[in-house]
C-alpha cells in the first residue's frame, strides 16, 4: 500500500492508494473526531456507506445522502449539508467525511471550510477522477449557472483514503473520464509517463488492479508535488487545468451533469493540443499521438455541435484562469511540457474553435 504525502508544513497529510482500505480503520480514526459526519450520494450510500460507518464504530456519526450528479453541485444541496450539521448539533470540532466522486468531495470540502468558520475534513473518493486528481490538493467548490467552479475555497484535508477496490463498481463512462485526468498529468510533466499510459492503456481500461495502482500513485505523486509548490494557483499550478477551461465552457454551455468533467476535459484537451499545434508548440504527429490516445481511452474528442466558436469565447470569459480580463490558457511545448499562456493569438484561438465546429457540423 503506497503512502504519499502533500508536504505542507503542520498541514502534511497522507494520501493512502491500495485495495481493501475501507477495511483499515486505524488509517482513518487518527483524522476523527467524536462527532463525524459523511457526506455521500444516493449512488455510493449503498455501495460503500456500511463499511464506512463501521469503521466509526464507537464514535459519534451521521450521514447526509445527496442526489447524484453535477447538476446538484449547487448552494441549495451546500445547504443541505449545513443543515444536516446543525440540526445534529455539531460542534467547530467535528470532521466531515466525503465519501463519492468529484462533486461529493468538492460539496463536502467547502461544507467544511465554511461549517463554523473550517472544521476538519477526510476525503475517501471512490471514483477514478476524484482518486487521481480532485481529492487531492484542496480545491473545493460549487457550481453557478454561469460559470463552474465559481464559488469555492482551498481547504485541504486530513487524509485521503483512496480504496482502489472501489473502482470495482464504477461504471466504465467513468472509468473513461477518470482517464482523461491521469493522462493530463502525462502531457504536462512527465514524457516517460505518457509512454507507459500508451503502452497499457489496455489494462487500464480492463481494471487490472497493478495498472491502476500504478496510475492512481503516479498521478497522486504528481499531483502532491505541484500542490506542496503552489498550493493556491499562483504559478504552476495552473498546468493542472490543460484542456479545462475549454472543458468548462462545455459543461457550462450544455448544462452540468450533460457531459461528465473528465469528458469535456478530454475534449478540451484535444482543443488545447490543437491549439499549440497552431502555434509551433507541437507537431502534427504529435498532436495526432495525443488523439489517438484519447480516442482508445473511449473518450470524446470533439465539442457539442450546440455550441459555436463564439459561445465558447463567451464562456470562457467567465474562468478562474482569467486575469486582468485577459484568458489565459494551458498549452503544450512539446509533449511532458505544458506552459502557461497569457497571451494567445485571437485569430489562432478562433481557428482552433472553428475548426472544431467544422469537425462537428461535417
């Protein structure tokens, strides 16, 4: 069982990646307090919601059970998850647990950094995206209908308790779009991992436990590394988010919940490379390597026929990456090397988009 940890000073914590950790309370009652409260979904509560309680056993805990989906990524659910809180009478020193996928980790993270001004939170993700990417690192938030994302803190956990035994019952759509984030980490940083995705990509998608365990630690170590240097996304950081603002302008303009985060980043990602092939920072070959790899991931590749170059100019004006009313963009100088660009020819931006609405209308 690999333990990583996200070195933050007296705020370090452990990620912990292996099967059979729902098994392993002493991995996560040193991050409890007597009154916990879990955070889950109507998907997982019967899944994994039993085994998480008796690991309670003997401590004060309750659970709140949310509707699935991002569309409830809302202030209105956020709400439910206070109420929850107070009408169990929780005290500034109990822990919230979010037991889920992406949105229960984002929902149950802010709860607690705002729940009586920030009380202690445990992350125990039970999808393939939120276990190689959105558990780890502290961003928490919910969504607005003009923009995602939009309304949210950095507040880190205690622990990360990733089961990968939980990956069991994950449905293969989103197995896929867990995929679209493990190889983002591939594509900014680390060639040489890029190159073992393509080379057993299958296995991935076949859930051979070795093979994901090998992508969840990379992906973590990764990911733990640039945190520990940019913790609230001054510099580096921002490479975390290739193909995202792209991405975010289709769950934005199609409605939450339409296309899965992993999808539309994957097809956001495909926008980017295209982008920097544009631009010189890549070749075409490698460009074509990159959708190849995306495309045998069993992803999208190509934007909604909904919207148009100019909608997505429209949407992404509304980004957490704009700065000084100018967007800035993650983009690739070569593959294993994303940069960060504040200035992008229009004319360029617009051909990318473009090309892309003629894709889809052809």
């Amino acid at each position: 069982m690999p333990t990583l940890h996200v070195e933050l000073g007296d705020r370090r914590y452990p990620i912990h990646i292996g099967p059979g950790l729902l098994n392993r309370p002493e991995l996560l009652r040193p991050h409890l307090s007597p009154q916990t409260l879990i955070v889950t979904n109507a998907t997982v509560a019967p899944l994994y919601l039993d085994r998480v309680q008796a690991m309670l056993a003997g401590l004060h805990h309750e659970a709140v059970i949310l509707p699935d989906g991002e569309q409830y990524k809302t202030l209105d659910t956020l709400d439910t998850v206070f109420t929850a809180l107070l009408t169990h009478r929780f005290d500034r020193h109990c822990t919230i647990i979010a037991l889920g996928g992406g949105v229960i980790g984002d929902l149950a993270g802010f709860a607690a950094a705002c729940y009586q001004r920030g009380v202690a939170f445990v992350q125990i993700p039970t999808t393939l995206l939120a276990q190689v990417d959105s558990s780890v690192g502290g961003k928490t938030a919910v969504n607005h209908p003009l923009g995602k994302n939009m309304i949210g803190a950095f507040f880190q956990p205690q622990c990360v308790l990733a089961d990968t035994d939980t990956l069991a019952t994950l449905p293969d759509r989103e197995l896929s779009a867990g995929l679209a984030e493990v190889i983002k980490y591939g594509l900014i940083r680390d060639l040489p991992f890029l190159e073992w995705l393509e080379a057993n990509l299958d296995l991935l998608l076949a859930r051979d436990a070795d093979a994901l365990s090998t992508a969840i630690e990379q992906s973590c170590r990764a990911k733990a590394t640039i945190v520990a240097a940019d913790e609230r996304e001054v510099g580096e950081r921002a490479l975390l988010n290739l193909g995202h603002t792209f991405g975010h302008a289709i769950e934005t303009g199609m409605g939450y919940g339409q296309w899965l985060h992993g999808e539309a980043v994957a097809t956001g990602t495909i926008m980017a490379v295209d982008l920097s092939a544009r631009l010189g920072g890549l070749t075409g070959a490698e460009a074509a390597r990159v959708r190849r790899l995306l495309e045998r991931a069993r992803l999208p590749l190509n934007p909604p026929p909904e919207l148009t170059a100019d909608d997505f100019l429209r949407l992404m004006a509304v980004d957490k990456k704009v700065k000084d009313g100018r967007l800035r963009l993650i983009l690739l100088r070569g593959l294993g090397n994303g940069v960060i660009a504040d200035e992008v020819d229009p004319r360029l931006l617009r051909e990318t988009l473009e090309m892309e609405s003629q894709n889809r209308s052809g």
